[in-house]
C-alpha cells in the first residue's frame, strides 16, 4: 500500500488518474488506502464522480479527450481489473485522421473469449493484437495505423474507395511505408474479389432455385 498519509495518498491517486484521463477503478483505490467508505464520502463531497461500476473521476481533473472512449476501456476490464478493449476499425481510422466521417458506431477489438455484451453503441471484434500493433492517443488505447488498415482490408463492407484512400492518406502522412500500402492494397483487391464471387454465385443459386421464368 502507498503511504498513510491523507494528503499522499490522494495525489497519488490523482496521479494515477491523470494517466488514465482522470479515471481510477475501485480496485486502483484500493491499494492507496481507499476502501468503499472513503470513495462514498469523497464522491458525497465532490472530490470524485461516480462514472460505472466500480469507476471513478478525479473531479479536479479535466475532462479528456474522447472521454468516452476512455471509459470504455475501463470498462472492459477483466477480474484482474486490467482493461482489455481498444478502439480499432472505423474508430481508430477516425483516431488517426484518415477516416472521411465519423462513424456513427464505436469500434472495439477484444480478446477471444470476452463475455461481456457490448454497450449500446458499440461493435466489438474478437481478435489477437499484438503489443508492437496498438499504441496510445492521448489516454485512449488504439491499433496502429497499419494494423487498423488490415482489419479494414478485411471487412468487405467497408466501402472500397474510401480505404483505397486512406491507405494512400496514411502513407502520404508517413504512417506507413510504401511496401506495406502496397501490400495492403493487395489484400484489399482479393477481399473484394472474392465478396464479388460469393455475390455471383449466390445470385447463380438463386436463379437456378427458381427455375426458368414463364
């Protein structure tokens, strides 16, 4: 435990709340000597704001950016009280400036085996990420530009010509080199191709399940 000190502790776990843009879990409190009764009094006074379960903001602090992608974080976390949500796919495109509107949903990827039902609002993808694929902008945890521009890639709904351009946009403003667009844009044109496929031969099905018109 942090020291006893009433005025330490706090800004110790201001400090704390600072890096996660101005959030702490119960469980964080805990170990600077904060147990249930003290978050009741320090919320009846102000001092903190209840945001979740079991989540908590520094009132003196201000409020982030995309703070709400900040609780969602916090949210996500696990028995162990670590958070295991970033943002990717539409929202980390419009994160790293090279989507051309705000998606209308948030996007988060979390690992395999998550139980929790996502927020009202929210998309949530189950996939590995490695550490080297996400990175930090301001207190929000986001997959990097390449790794979000694969998960893109991927998805067959996401319009063609509005990735073809990120790409281009994310390499122009040196978020990527020229081989690993180019490598993108490949993956890009087979996913297309092959959503083209599956179109055809699902209309060829339909066609053939009808029979001939009379």
């Amino acid at each position: 435990m942090a020291s006893t000190a009433p005025g330490s502790r706090l800004r110790s776990l201001t400090k704390l709340a600072a890096s996660q843009g101005g959030y702490f879990t119960a469980q964080q409190a805990r170990r600077f000597g904060y147990c249930a009764p003290h978050l009741s009094y320090h919320a009846s006074v102000g001092n903190f704001e209840r945001a979740g379960h079991g989540i908590y903001r520094v009132a003196m602090l201000p409020v982030a950016d995309h703070d709400d992608l900040v609780r969602l974080r916090l949210w996500s976390r696990g028995r162990d009280d670590r958070p295991v949500a970033m943002c990717s796919h539409q929202t980390a495109l419009d994160l790293h400036g090279l989507s051309e509107a705000i998606p209308d949903v948030i996007h988060l990827t979390v690992p395999r085996g998550f139980r929790k039902a996502a927020p009202r609002g929210c998309v949530l993808h189950s996939a590995t990420v490695g550490r080297t694929e996400t990175h930090h902008v301001g207190a929000v945890l986001v997959t990097t530009p390449q790794r979000t521009l694969a998960d893109l890639a991927r998805d067959a709904a996401f319009p063609h010509e509005q990735f073809v351009r990120a790409a281009r946009r994310a390499h122009a403003n040196g978020m990527i080199d020229s081989v690993t667009r180019n490598d993108l844009l490949a993956l890009r044109r087979s996913v297309v191709r092959a959503a083209q496929r599956c179109t055809l031969r699902a209309a060829a099905h339909r066609s053939c399940t009808l029979g001939p018109l009379k």
